[in-house]
C-alpha cells in the first residue's frame, strides 16, 4: 500500500549540479502553477558518488537540511537515489568500514569481498539474503535518515549492474589511483564446487553429470548477442549466505537481489517512519509489488517508447502484481522536442507512478520549458490530482484483493473479442477509460468503446 502523497507528481534529473539547481526546479514549478508533489535526488547529491554522503561543496548539508524542512512545510517530498555498490578499499569512508567489518557482501569464488566497479570506482555489494547485510542496511539507512530527513527512497542499479563484466579485480590489490576495471575471468568451476560440497544434487543435471554453473544447459541469448551470463553483472560463481547460514550461488539468486534490496529498505523504513514507506526500485521480481514502486529504466525521448510505456509498462507489470509503476515522462535518453513532451504528459498523468525524468547532457525537460506544455501540465495534471482519491482506492484493492490498478479493456470485457488486441488505450480501474495520443503529429484518435454505458 502506498503513501497517499506518492500518487502526486514527482520531478527528477540526472545531471542536477548544485542544491540551487534543485531549489530553482521546485520555485519555477510554482510560478508556473504546475502542481509538484516530490522532488528526487539522482546520483549527483553524492560526495563522489559514494552511498550514505553528501556532496559537500555543491550539496553542503546544512543547506540541504534546510531544503528538506521547506519542501515539508510546503507539504512536499524529498526522494533520492542509492545505489547497492559500496565505494571499495577506501578507509576514511565509513559505510565501507562497516560492511567489511559487518561481513555481509556478496563473496567471490576465494572467499573475498566481490569487487564490481559502479559510479564511485570499485565496490563491493550488501547481501540482503542474509541476516547481516539486512541489519548492514538498516544501520546506514537509520545514520543517513538522521542527517537529512528523506520522505523515501529509489534504489537503483540493482540487477546488480556492474561495469565490469565479472569481478574487476579477483582478489588483487586495487590499483593506485585506478578507477577503470581490471576484469578478466579467472575464477574455476571446480573451486566454486568445493563450497557446495555437502549438497552436490542442486549442482547436478537430473542424468548426474556435473553442472557448470558459467556454461548452462540452457543458455539464454544474453544482451542479443549471446554474451557470458556475467556480462556487465556478477560472476554466476559468486556466492551469498542464506539467513540459515547455507549457501547460495550468483546462478540460483541473481534475479531475487533487487527484490531483496527493496524488501529490506521497505522494512527499514517502516521501523522508521509512522507511516507508511516509499521505495522505488528498478530491478523487480514476482511480490515486488507489494514491498516497492517500479520503474521501467532508461527509456528514450522517441515516440515508440512513449506508446511502448502504455503495453510494456502498466498494462504488464499490473497483470504481473506490480501496480504502482510508470515510465520517465518525456523520456530518459536523447533530446525530447515540445510535441513529444506535450503527448507524453498527457499519458503520463494517468500512470500510477508518474514522474518526469531525464540523464545528464541532454536538454532539460522539466514541464515549464515549454509554453504549451506548462499550459497542458497544469490542466492534465489537475485532472489526475481530481482522481487521487480513485487512484489511492484501486491502490488498497490491488493490496487486498490483488487486482490492477490500470488495466487492458479486455479485463473488464472478457467476452469482447475485440478488446483482446488492444493495447493503445487503457482503463484505470473499471470506470475510467484513457485514449491517448501516440503518435507524432497526430490531432484526433480513434478508440474502440465496448458495449456498455460510458
């Protein structure tokens, strides 16, 4: 169940450079009479990008501080960003003192700390499938919740993403002054065996031939390009402990690290707050719905992915058990143009996560650079505030009951054969119908009604 607040609009950019960027985004939405629920904090808050800090020249606390009680006496939000990987190797910064003391990271095939390479340079990785990653986690949650105090949090690149493919380093001392991986693949079948010694049989094909863990029976065409299944990830051969002390491999939990992630942060925020916790997350899995919000990643400013967001987005991940999501409005990746945001606007008003956010080197996007967008925004967005109170009841009925929140026509008229291709027009919940448009240039729509009375 999510926070009421949380079905409000949300503003972010990667590519924020300093506290007075941000101040400036939440005071030029006022004037432009754009409503604006939250704003986020992407990476560039960080002191060099490392988890659980501030950047202290162009995010000094104290004003960040500041910041967060005017947002909260304005009755808005502040969300921002972590990331899983821990800055490796660096002795002054505490949260890495306390993993390494604390035990609970992600081990490679030696027994050591497995060491990717994310935005801080090389790190190493909470395990959130143990219970010392889990009280880890907590820790540096509490600590960072009492220097500034956030309304949520977005947890991002939780695949685990990794620049290098495979362990950067494989035990080795980190390079002086290095920030670029030193990957290869050293790491053997038969020494990732030996951990697993006791129960061989989850290790073995069902004829009894040894399974090798690196090279599967069924490999999948990773990346379309058939790359080894640590491409850009943690080597399969890694290995975590489960909260009953037993071993698991990278192979049997990958897919379950971002619901471990969020499920944890939701816990940790719900022991912290007397209400209930927002957490965004980007990797997901099956019940990730009922512990986060999700987003559908870095998608482009094109006109497909605004039509993709509708079919590959809401309409699938409510089927699927995951009904608060939505994709970047306006759109992540390239420039987006003032037609393209106008339309997407219009869409994403009706997401149930609807916020608009953009990368770094690309123009800005926010919805008042445009005259016509900031006059569609103000009035669509309007128009979603109206429905809140619809949103929020469909949002208890998708906990309770577990029925989506945005659905395809053909949910409500199942014996409407009509209905089962469409995928260009939605419902929010079984009342309300939106017909979109999706394409460039185009000024009327044509949508199918079924037989009923609208």
């Amino acid at each position: 169940m999510q926070p009421y607040w949380a079905f409000g609009f949300h503003q972010c950019r990667y590519g924020m450079p300093n506290l007075e960027y941000v101040e400036q985004v939440v005071a030029n939405y006022s004037a432009a009479n754009i409503p604006l629920d939250t704003m986020w904090g992407d990476i560039d808050y960080m002191d060099v990008y490392k988890d659980f800090t501030w950047d202290p020249v162009n995010y000094p606390l104290d004003q960040v501080q500041s910041f967060t009680n005017q947002l909260h006496d304005q009755h808005q939000q502040y969300v921002v960003i972590l990331d899983p990987g821990i800055k490796y190797n660096d002795t002054s910064y505490a949260s890495f003192n306390e993993l390494v003391q604390n035990g609970g990271y992600i081990y490679d095939v030696n027994g050591n700390p497995f060491v990717g390479q994310v935005w801080p340079g090389y790190t190493i990785f909470p395990d959130f499938m143990n219970s010392d990653g889990q009280s880890y986690w907590n820790e540096q949650l509490d600590t960072f919740l009492k220097t500034v105090p956030y309304d949520g949090l977005w947890v991002d690149m939780n695949e685990i993403s990794n620049f290098c493919s495979g362990e950067c380093l494989n035990g080795a001392p980190v390079p002086p002054s290095s920030t670029t991986c030193g990957c290869s693949s050293s790491t053997s079948a038969s020494d990732f065996y030996s951990l697993f010694d006791q129960d061989m049989t989850i290790f073995m094909y069902d004829d009894g031939d040894s399974f090798d863990p690196e090279n599967p029976p069924y490999a999948i065409n990773n990346d379309e390009n058939h790359d080894a299944l640590n491409n850009k990830a943690v080597d399969v051969n890694a290995y975590h402990y489960n909260m009953d002390g037993s071993v698991l491999s990278e192979y049997d939990c990958h897919n379950l690290y971002g619901l471990t992630e969020a499920r944890q942060t939701h816990i940790s925020l719900s022991n912290f707050y007397s209400e209930r916790p927002f957490v965004l997350t980007r990797s997901s899995f099956p019940s990730s719905g009922h512990w986060t919000a999700h987003w559908t990643g870095d998608n482009a400013s094109q006109w497909p992915d605004l039509y993709y967001s509708i079919v590959g987005s809401m309409l699938n991940f409510n089927i699927l058990g995951i009904p608060m999501i939505g994709s970047d409005i306006c759109g992540f990746l390239d420039n987006t143009t003032e037609e393209l945001c106008a339309r997407w606007i219009e869409v994403g008003s009706f997401y149930p996560f609807s916020r608009n956010h953009d990368t770094t080197g690309v123009i800005p996007q926010e919805l008042y650079r445009w005259p016509t967008v900031s006059a569609i925004s103000s009035f669509i967005l309007r128009v979603r505030y109206s429905l809140i109170p619809v949103f929020y009841t469909l949002n208890y009925q998708a906990t309770t009951q577990g029925s989506p929140i945005i659905r395809p026509l053909f949910f409500e008229f199942p014996s409407d054969t009509s209905t089962f291709g469409i995928d260009r027009q939605f419902l929010i919940g079984s009342s309300i119908m939106v017909i979109p448009v999706l394409d460039e240039g185009a000024t009327s729509v044509n949508g199918y009604f079924p037989a009923a009375t609208w």
